[in-house]
C-alpha cells in the first residue's frame, strides 16, 4: 500500500531501482579485493582513518553544492557522500540494515520528541 508521500517521493524511480542494499553488497563485494584493484580495498585498507576522512570532505562538498544551489553538483556529491556513507559502515561492521532499523525506529515518533530523549 502506497500514500501520496511515497507516490512522489519514488515517481522517478525505475521499477527494478537500484538500492542501498544493492549498493552496500558492492561495497561489500569490492573491500574483499586486493587494494590495488579497488579503491574501495584502498580504503579499507587503511580504515578506519581512510574511509572516514573521505565521509568528511564528502560531506563538506555535498554541504558547499547545496549552498550554491547547484542541483547537478548536489547529486553528484550525494552520491559519493552515499557511496563513502557505506564504506565507513562496511569498515565499522555495521550493515544497512541497522541503520535503516534505527531510522525505522525513530520515525514511530517525531523528531522533536526523538531528539529530547537522547537529551535525558
């Protein structure tokens, strides 16, 4: 069953879309290689220093697309900030799926009401 929300928010999408899942199995798949035949081994294998450093400049683009309004730019760095987003997660052996599972968790309530139970 689908509402209005999730109507427009996936209307775009294709329906064979391709998924975090898909992705964080890629990523998976290619931190097994040798680190001269992916980059993503690259990183590992100096994780976690490597992988997070990475996350933070990524973050910081995405933030300097958005501020310029630059659409293009703001989804070419979502992507990579994604893509290192699950690097990160595969070198801290957390999966997807706990985080999707704590974003479930947080959303049988609001925000606001989330955010001051972590205060306590």
């Amino acid at each position: 069953m689908t509402d209005a929300r999730t109507s427009a928010a996936t209307a775009d999408v294709p329906t064979a879309a391709f998924t975090l899942a898909d992705l964080a199995d890629i990523v998976a798949t290619r931190a097994k290689a040798a680190p001269d035949q992916s980059y993503t081994a690259k990183l590992m294998a100096k994780r976690p220093e490597a992988p997070a450093k990475k996350l933070g400049e990524e973050a910081v683009e995405v933030v300097i697309a958005a501020m310029a309004g630059d659409r293009q730019a703001l989804t070419y760095e979502a992507a990579d900030l994604i893509y290192h987003l699950l690097v990160v997660l595969e070198a801290g052996d957390v999966s997807i799926a706990d985080v999707l599972a704590e974003l479930q968790r947080r959303t049988a309530q609001s925000g606001l009401a989330e955010k001051a139970q972590r205060q306590r």
